[in-house]
C-alpha cells in the first residue's frame, strides 16, 4: 500500500504536520486549527505569528513565495521554544527555509510526496 501525505498537514512554516511528534496527541495540525496550535499559549499569542503574517494578513500559501522570506519572524519564531538551544533553534529555521525553498520549487505536490 502506498503512503499519499495529505495536504490538509501542510503548514505555512515548511513543516508537514504528519512527522510532528504532537501531531494526533495534542495537534490536529495547524492549518486544521487555522494557526492556532496548542503550543501558541507558551509565547501569549492568540495565533502563530507565522500564520497570521502569510495566511491571514498576505493572504500566501506559504512563507517561502512571501518576498520578505525569510523575515525576521521567520528566523526567530524557534528562539521562543524553551525546549531548544539557540544552536538547535537556528537549525530548525534553516531546515524550514530549506524546505519551503524546495516546495516553491518544485511544487507542493511532488514535495508532498518527499514527505514520506
């Protein structure tokens, strides 16, 4: 049986929902919440920085096709997660960017299917 990803797991912030270790626990994934994830209590906000910026200010699919990408939110949005190091934090930015560099690339459906 082949695995299809499912788009409705895709977020604006060039993760895939379906590989999160919150994802059916705590998370339905974030679009499914429209940018409004469990963990978005910790930084005293009433939706992802990153989501209201692309998705409900621009208007995007997803940050990478923004021309301001990558902001300043963007690169700082992990330095608010008390579980990482500053190391680890700049790490997962340039993961993300690199992701939504590849999907504004090739495309969200063949990118889709890396994700498995």
């Amino acid at each position: 049986m082949i695995l299809m990803p499912d788009k409705k797991l895709v977020t604006i912030c060039g993760l895939y929902c379906g590989k999160c270790e919150y994802y059916q626990q705590k998370c339905p994934g974030c679009e499914n919440l429209k940018g409004k994830p469990f963990w978005i209590e910790f930084l005293n906000v009433e939706v992802c920085p990153l989501y209201g910026c692309c998705v409900n200010g621009k208007k995007l699919e997803h940050c990478g096709v923004c021309d301001e990408f990558p902001c300043r939110t963007f690169l700082d949005m992990e330095l608010n997660d008390p579980s990482m190091s500053p190391e680890q934090a700049k790490q997962s930015a340039l993961k993300r960017k690199n992701a939504l560099m590849r999907r504004k690339k090739i495309g969200l459906i063949k990118w889709l299917e890396e994700q498995i």
